[in-house]
C-alpha cells in the first residue's frame, strides 16, 4: 500500500490555527504570570495532551470527520516542533537579544559595550528609540524597525532547518534500520495516535496519572492558598554530608539533591536500562570527583576562562568543570555516531554523485544549509575560516544532541552547550586574539544553542518512526510549516505583548525574568571575550578530553562486551543534566529491573500504561496550572 501524505490540507490548517490559538495565550502565561510551562520543559505538555483529547474523541466523530492516525502524528509534529519555538524555546530569548544592547546602561558611550556596536549589523539587531520602547512599552510595535533582523535571523533558521533536514534523510538508514534505535520518546505519541481510544481504557494508564494528578494538585494549591502543605518530591543531601571530605561532594554551585518526577519516572521506564543505570551511577562518580578536587585542594580554581560572575561560562564554573566534560561527551558521541554511519554515508554520496534520485536531495539540503549558516556568519563578520569552524561545531553538537534523544531516550529539549566557549578555551580572550566583530557575532549565534533549535533534528527522526507505523510521509514539510507558524506567531504576539507593558515592568514584576536575562548574557559575551584578556583554559579543555575519551571507551565497550552495563549516553547525562535526573533515574531503573527480572518482557508491556499515565498526569497538572496562572499576582504562577 502506498504511504498516504501526513500534511493534509485539513491538519496544516488545524494545526496552524493551534498554534496560533496557543501562542496568544502562552505569551500571557510565561511573561506576565510565569506559570507552568506548557511549550517546552521535560517534554510539551500541549502536544501530547492534544493527542490525548483526540484519541479520546476520535471514535465518536462522523466518519468525514474523524482523524487518522496519520493526521494526528501530523498535528502532534506540528505542536512539538512549533510551540518552544514560539515561547522559551527560541522567541523569548531571541527578542531581548537582539535590543539588550541599545538600552539602558548598555549604550553609555563610557561604558564597555558601545565599542562593539559599531560591529553590530543593522541586519543582525534592533537599536535606537525601537529599542527603547521595547523595554518601556506604551507604544505599538515599530515593525519597520524589527522587520530586517527579524527575516535575517528567519533566514539563519531556515539554513539551519534545511541542514537539519538533510542531516535526518542521511542518518535514518543508519540509525533506523540498521542499529535499530528505538527513539523511547516516540513510543507514548505513537500509542496514542494508533490505539489511543484502548489506551485510554486502560485502568492502569488512570492509576499511574492519579499519582501526579494528586502530587501537584496539593502542591499547587499550597502554592496559591498556602494550604494544606507541600508534598516535598526531594530532599537536599548537603544537609546531612557535613563532615570533611564528604561535605565536598555537595559544593553549592552544584547541589547533591534527590529529586523524582513522574514524567521522568515514566520516560526512564521506557529506556534501556544500561542508559538510566549510567545516568545515576556516573552521577555518583561526579561527586567523587567533587571530593578528589577538595583533597587536592582546587575546590574552587574556576581556570583561566574569563566571564562575569560565571554567568555564562560552564556550570558548575569549577573543577572538576561538569559541563565542559558533558560537552566533550557530546563532540565525541557526535563522531562516533558518524563513524559508525560512515559506509552508508559514503555510499549515499556516490549515489548522489551519480545523479540517484533518491540519495541527491539530501546531500543538496545539507550542502545548502551548511553554505547559508557559514555565509550568514561571515556577513555578519566572521571571517571565513571562523564561520566554517562554528557551522561544523554547531553541525556536531546538533548529532550528538540528537543521539542522545533518540538512543540515550531522555527529553533533551535545548543543551546550553555555547559553542564559541570552545574557541575561547582554545586561544584564549582579549582584543589581542579575537576581532571585535568576531566576538559580537559569536556571542549571537549563542542563541541557536540557548533554544531549542538542537531538537528539530531529533523530532525529524521520531517523526519517520511515528510516520512508518502509521503509513504516512512527509514528515519534512509538517515539521516545517510548524517551525514557520510557530516563529511567526511567537514573534509577533511576543512583541505586541512587551511593547505593551514593557520588558522591564515584565522583568521586575512579571515572569519574563529569564527572558530578560539572556538578552543580557549576549552582551556580557562579546563585551568580556572581546575585552578581558584571558589564556588557554587548559583545565577546561582537561576536562572536554576526559568527556571525550571516557565517551569513547564506554562507546568501545558496548562493541567489545555485548553485556556491557555502562552506556555513553549516561554519562554525559550525568555529567551535563545529572543534578536534576539522578534521583528519577534511580527510581526508573530499579522499577524496570524489578518488573522485568520477576515479569518478564511480558510483564513489562503490560505496565507500560501505568508509567504513561504518569508522564501524561504531570503534564495535564502543568497545563491546569499554566491555565489557572492569571488567577494569582504578575510573575507568582506555580511552576515546578
């Protein structure tokens, strides 16, 4: 049977309205309120919500009117790819980027700042009395101020969405069928879109949703009505290590709390076991190394990488430098993963050289992706040489993200993995080493990696998985039309909202906190890479080396020992996100070990519901809450 088109006229039409629909009111939840995030976090809580509701209904709609399967992987895509977008997971950190400059103490001719605008495109930013309104509000939006950066950057998204694309048509042979990766994340939308209705039938699904359901219904009305107390999810285990060395293993700029969530309780279920062991045990080794730093007595050497207050380098900002190993992990599992793909990779080429139908778009579509980032970046002044070495570190950083979500299986939505911090360890900081200009674009196209651009290559390979269970194609052009309406959208309701209060009275009194916050950040980057001197941050890149080599070796060792129960994947886990996981990973894996060594495969399947029903009752609390948000104070929303 020939595959049928996921993007029906009726679904592309439906979702944009949804996406529209919820953009409006997600501006009104996360900047003025600051509820509950429904766009982004561990996983949307509106796309599979959505799926949800339409399952439900799905058997009592006239038959003309009732979706497909296909229709409603469609729908969910469409909602996954666009709502961050819209939001926290690009917009919200985008627009205050692009004015944080031009306001307030940044422009004082005096300052640090103002020697570096004039390394600022007129393209690339918004400046002058349009930036001003922005933070003050009162005034309609300038859209001809806002109307050349705004295209700019949608045409540095488009680039990188097409690279993204061909990158997916490259590596799903690999990673589809012949390593067979099971992308857990797909298998909840998956249920839901091709036996939603049994699903929901299900009694256990209930059970395990009643767990959240009452978890975060006690706590959100002890958040608002300060009754009947907090059920706590976590304790702080610095409270009890108080005793040398021991007290080292919880440093306050990385905290040794246990903390469990449904939602991620539920994912781990679904993974394999070597990925959730990985991720608590290594985590546990990270806090060894906090002790081996305390004994050497380099607790608090931060390196040679310049910053101001730490508040954009690696964190935590000392030895042993967590995320500077995390980071390491992800290049490294990024090339491995290529090397692995290299005969298929080589063989798609040939046949692209041989004008094969098949093989030739997506070589073009990362070809042309590659040139528009690289070219993007020079124009804005970058040179050449430079402009190649980022798309190549961001091309890199986005595969080894994406293994990481469909192998690893945990919901890596935006990794703040800066990839300029690696030229800066490399060759240091100063006016001495680097371009002002250089500086200033690089501290930009932090934005891509701040967000949650790094997700689209991911989604696009979940999305063939959800599409080959339910006969389907086109994946692609869903994708895109949701990135596109999910932008559009955001940006324009993003906009009227703050030129209507105002940035600042949101930041003060309102929940755009975090979103005021990285419009900063850009400015600290190129105003301290560009002026305070610094060196080779040879611990940092220390520690990028052991990540690397500790990924290649638990890499090694699930080829050499089939039975191997350590998984890279883990480790970076632990090392980049270990804080907020470890205790949820813990929980999830004892669960499964449990289940499966006195159950069975077949045990296990049968409880799946239940571990559905917790990751579905969180995210249905989430979106309860992100909706009651207006009924408290400005920036007070119950956001856990």
């Amino acid at each position: 049977m020939k595959p049928s088109p996921l993007g029906t006229p009726r679904v592309l039409l439906a979702g944009s309205a949804l996406l529209i629909s919820a953009s409006w009111g997600l501006q009104r939840i996360e900047l003025i309120y600051g509820g509950a995030e429904v766009g982004m976090g561990a996983v949307a809580a509106l796309p599979l919500l959505l799926l949800v509701c339409l399952a439900g209904v799905r058997e009592r709609l006239p038959t003309s009117m009732r979706p497909t399967p296909g229709e409603l992987v469609a729908l969910y895509l469409m909602t996954a790819i666009g709502l961050p977008l819209t939001g926290r997971g690009f917009i919200h950190y985008l627009l205050p980027a692009l004015t944080t400059g031009f306001y307030g103490g940044f422009v004082d001719p005096a300052g640090r700042y103002a020697k570096f605008h004039a390394y600022i495109p007129d393209w690339l930013a918004v400046r002058g009395e349009a930036a001003t309104v922005f933070f003050e509000g009162g005034k309609p939006v300038p859209w001809g101020a806002w109307g050349l950066p705004l295209v700019s950057w949608s045409i540095l998204l488009a680039g990188l969405f097409t690279a993204m694309w061909g990158m997916a048509r490259l590596l799903r042979h690999r990673w589809l069928d012949e390593e067979r990766l099971r992308l857990p994340l797909a298998d909840l939308p998956a249920a839901l879109a091709t036996n939603g209705a049994a699903l929901l039938r299900n009694r256990l699904l209930w059970v395990g949703a009643a767990v959240p359901l009452l978890l975060y219904g006690i706590n959100g009305i002890d958040h608002y009505f300060l009754i009947p107390g907090t059920i706590p999810t976590g304790f702080d285990l610095g409270d009890v290590l108080i005793e040398d060395p021991w007290k080292a293993m919880a440093p306050t700029t990385s905290r040794f709390h246990f903390s469990v969530s449904p939602l991620l309780i539920g994912i781990v279920y679904l993974m394999a076991v070597e990925v959730s062991f990985s991720v608590w045990f290594f985590f546990l080794v990270t806090r060894l190394q906090f002790v081996l730093v305390d004994l050497l007595g380099r607790s608090g050497d931060e390196g040679t990488f310049v910053g101001v207050g730490g508040q954009w380098r690696e964190w935590p900002n000392v030895m042993p430098h967590l995320q500077a190993q995390a980071r390491g992990g992800v290049m490294c599992l990024a090339l491995v993963s290529l090397w692995a793909a290299r005969h298929t990779l080589v063989t798609s080429w040939r046949f692209a050289l041989r004008g094969m139908e098949q093989a030739r778009p997506a070589w073009l579509a990362l070809l042309l992706g590659a040139t528009v980032l690289v070219c993007w970046s020079w124009l804005a002044g970058v040179s050449l040489l430079m402009s190649v070495a980022h798309t190549v570190l961001l091309l890199l950083t986005i595969v080894g993200v994406a293994r990481l979500r469909v192998d690893g299986g945990l919901p890596v939505a935006g990794v703040w993995l800066l990839i300029p911090n690696l030229f800066y360890f490399v060759a240091g900081t100063g006016a001495s080493v680097f371009a002002p200009s250089t500086c200033v674009v690089l501290a930009f196209l932090t934005l891509l990696t701040y967000g949650t651009v790094t997700m689209w290559l991911p989604l696009q390979l979940e999305g063939q998985r959800l599409g080959r269970e339910t006969a389907t194609t086109g994946v692609g052009t869903v994708l895109a039309v949701g990135a596109i309406v999910g932008l559009t959208a955001g940006a324009v309701f993003a906009l009227q909202l703050v030129h209507t209060d105002g940035l600042f009275a949101l930041d003060q009194n309102g929940g755009a906190r975090s979103m005021a916050r990285v419009g900063r950040y850009v400015q600290y980057m190129y105003a301290e890479a560009g002026a305070e001197p610094g060196g080779m941050d040879v611990d940092r890149l220390g520690a990028v080396g052991f990540g690397a080599l500790a990924t290649l070796l638990l890499a090694a060792a699930r080829q050499w020992f089939l039975r191997s129960p350590f998984h890279p994947a883990g480790f970076i886990y632990a090392t980049g996100l270990g804080g907020v996981l470890w205790g949820s990973a813990l929980v999830g894996w004892g669960a499964k070990v449990l289940v499966v060594r006195y159950g069975g495969a077949g045990t296990y399947r049968a409880l799946r519901p239940f571990f559905f029903g917790l990751i579905l009752g969180e995210l249905a609390m989430r979106l309860l809450w992100a909706i009651l948000a207006p009924m408290g104070e400005p920036g007070a929303g119950f956001d856990w």
